[in-house]
C-alpha cells in the first residue's frame, strides 16, 4: 500500500526505509504559519540535544543488521533532502511548535490506524479468493474435471472485469481499502455462484451488476 501522510495540503512522503521527510514537514509547518525557512531541517540537527537523540535512537538498533539509521541525508535527485524515523520527526515538529507537534502526531497515529484497516481489508480479500479458488475445483471435481492453473486467473480476471471493467490482472497491493472490500464481496459472490454451477457466461452479467449496487449502497463511503 501506497498511503502518504497529508498535513495542511502537503503530502509527507516516506522513503524505502519508512524514513519521513523533514523537508515536507517543513513546509507543512509553513503552509500552517508555524515555521520560518529558519526552521529548516538542517538548523534543527545542528543541535546538540537532537544529535544526541538521533545517536541513542541508532544505538538501539546496533544489534538489527537490516535497521537503517534514524536521519539520512540526500543530496541531488528526487528524493534530495533529510529523511527521518517517525521519533525524530515528531521532536522536529515540536521543535518548530507545540500545536504542530500535536498536528504532526495526530496524523501519524491516524495513519497507523487506517494501514491496520487496510491490512485487514487485504487479508479478507486474500481469504475471499481463496474460497473462490476452492469453490471453483470443487465443482470441477465433482464433475470429473481437472483444474489448471488457467482456470483460477480466469476467475481472477473475471472479477477484475467486474469490479474495473478490464479482463486482466490486477495488482492488489496498490487498492485502498474501500476497493478492496469491494473486490472481497464480488469474490465471496463468485464463490456462491460458482457453488451453485451458474455457468461463466451467466455469471459475468450478474458480477457486473453486484460491482453496481455495492457501489450505489457504499456511495457514501466512497464520497468520504
């Protein structure tokens, strides 16, 4: 999932090792007339008190080969600017301004809150097409038939069609939550109808019209 942090308009992008950008939070804390370019992430890692902070925080992690350090500087390129461990940029944002510390730290906890929901709506639509997968070899044993691997993309796809209107693979981990859930219940729908030998054919038209009214009944959901 590709969930990025938004405080004040500003998009709080992450690196390859969950680092934050102070460089965002800079700007954030401007766009919210709580800092100046004085506060920029270099001044605030001048200080001796963070410096011992940042060197505590890495001590820690001495022991775990893969831990990446607390603060990481890049110089040129996309992803120029100072990158840091979630601790070190709350001390940043309180170092800037109380109630943007409190900003800063009511957005990182919100996001925690809705990545454990999306990993459940990612688990579910794990499971939902697992019992589509077994409904569908259940059925085709019954009948004396063998199931390739070709038979399960093509359910695959047929939801996909259903939910997206294109007859391919779908790659999951970039759906939010809501989309998910969605896929989740048209795979849970497939399995009944597969369940009860519906014919492929039939059941296209009857997937489509499933994407239809969970679209209309979570309208709302979807507007929020």
């Amino acid at each position: 999932m590709t969930q990025l942090l938004v405080i004040e308009s500003v998009s709080i992008r992450q690196d390859a090792h969950g680092r934050y950008s102070l460089n965002d939070l800079h700007k954030a804390a401007m766009a919210n007339g709580k800092a100046t370019e004085n506060h920029a992430p270099a001044q605030f890692l001048r200080n001796d008190g963070v410096q011992s902070f940042v060197a505590a925080l890495d001590a820690e992690n001495l022991s775990d080969v893969q831990k990446s350090p607390s603060v990481h500087s890049v110089k040129g390129g996309k992803t120029q600017g100072t990158w840091a461990a979630e601790l070190v940029a709350i001390r940043y944002a309180a170092w800037i301004e109380p109630s943007f510390e409190v900003r800063v730290y009511r957005a990182f906890r919100a996001s925690v809150t809705d990545k454990s929901k999306w990993i459940g709506s990612r688990h579910q639509a794990s499971a939902s097409y697992r019992l589509m997968s077994d409904m569908l070899k259940m059925g085709r044993d019954d009948a004396g038939k063998e199931t390739k691997g070709h038979h399960y993309s093509n359910e695959a796809k047929l939801v996909n069609w259903a939910f997206g209107g294109e007859f391919k693979k779908m790659e999951r981990d970039s759906l939010c939550r809501t989309d998910l859930d969605l896929l989740a219940y048209l795979e849970e729908r497939n399995a009944m109808l597969i369940g009860r030998g519906v014919e492929y054919s039939k059941r296209k038209p009857m997937l489509q019209q499933y994407a239809l009214d969970w679209r209309l009944e979570h309208s709302g959901r979807l507007l929020a």
